[in-house]
C-alpha cells in the first residue's frame, strides 16, 4: 500500500489533483481519506457558535481518529469514515465504509501538520497556487455548496482563511516531497507524481 498526503490552501487545486491521479490509475486502485471528514463534532454547541468556529485550525480536526483509520487501512481492514456537514456543522449519524486499495490518498489543507500522519505517508505532496486564484476557487465554492454569500465568503477569507493559511498552511511546504505549482493545472508536477506511484506499484501508466 502506497500513502500520499496532499495539503494545499483551500481552493489551490488538491481535489483536482487527486482527480487527475485517480483517473490516471486503473479502476478501483485508489482510496481517498479526506481532512473534511475528520472535523471534531460540534452538536453539542448552539448553531450560532458552530458557524463561527474556526474550521482552519489543526484543533478543529480529530487527529487521533484519523490516524486509527489510516493503521486500520495500511494493515487492511475496512474503517467507517465520518461524514461531515458544513451546513450545520456536526457529523451524521451515517458513516461511509472505506476499503483498503493499492494507494491510499489523505488530502486537506493541514495533513502535513500532524507529525505522527507524515510518518505513515510514503510522500507528501503541497499544492500551491495564488492567493487570488485561491479566493476566486473559495468563492465559487461556498456559494454553490456551502450556501454563503460572496460577502460572507470574503469576510472569512480575511478574518479566518488569510491569517490561518500563513501560520499552519504555508508552513508545512518544508514537510513535501514534491511541491505543485499551480495546483491541477501543472501538468508536469502531475504525471511526476502518478510516474512516481506507478512504478512503486509495478505499473505502467
């Protein structure tokens, strides 16, 4: 089993990436655990203060459960992920059943911070991109999915986005293996990594 780790800023272009690798590798090759799920259930608080807690930060997320799934997967057994809701911001009762596969993809904007998660990584991975591209992408984003305005999503991208991203985000470059410039866009930097994951896995892609 080969673990990635692929962090970035929100809206740099991780979830492109893992796409392109994805659709690079055979069928069913690859598992994808991602950050998002992980964050720490909040339905004990009032919906008030769940929509201003601050989702950018590494005590936002539960590590602990994170790397039990990751253990669980590299010694293949199945896990339960989360699933998480930004609109009300708790978990679901539901949970999605992951399987084990050949390589295994832990992406989210702080998977590098957590030293005990890089060990179990077999290369970590930064996508980076400009902080306007980033703001445009985060944008587009909340208000489609999230159900934010353009001024609310600009009001966080100042108070919280900004500020989190320089102090836990863009720290963690030092950590990657391979840093991608221009997130999904940089053609080179992609078929570097799925080379690199084919021939750890004996293919040929």
């Amino acid at each position: 089993m080969l673990i990635i780790g692929i962090a970035g800023g929100t809206g740099s272009g991780k979830t492109t990436v893992v796409r392109k690798i994805i659709e690079s590798l055979p069928a069913n090759e690859v598992t994808v655990i991602p950050q998002d799920s992980y964050y720490k259930d909040s339905s004990h608080l009032p919906l008030e203060e769940r929509l201003q807690l601050n989702f950018d930060e590494p005590a936002a997320f539960d590590w602990d459960l994170m790397f039990e799934h990751l253990k669980k997967l590299k010694e293949g057994k199945n896990v339960d992920q989360p699933i998480y809701s930004y609109l009300t911001c708790t978990r679901a009762e539901d949970t999605i059943l992951v399987q084990p596969r050949d390589v295994v993809i832990v992406e989210g904007i702080l998977v590098l911070t957590n030293e005990k998660l890089r060990e179990l990584m077999d290369i970590k991975v930064f996508v980076d991109a400009d902080c306007d591209d980033r703001l445009i992408r985060v944008i587009s984003r909340d208000c489609v999915e999230r159900g934010r305005t353009v001024q609310m999503v600009i009001d966080r991208y100042e108070k919280v986005l900004k500020p989190m991203h320089n102090q836990h985000i863009e720290p963690t470059k030092k950590f990657a293996d391979l840093i991608v410039p221009q997130g999904g866009n940089n053609k080179v930097a992609v078929d570097i990594l799925t080379n690199f994951i084919g021939n750890k896995l004996g293919l040929y892609i």
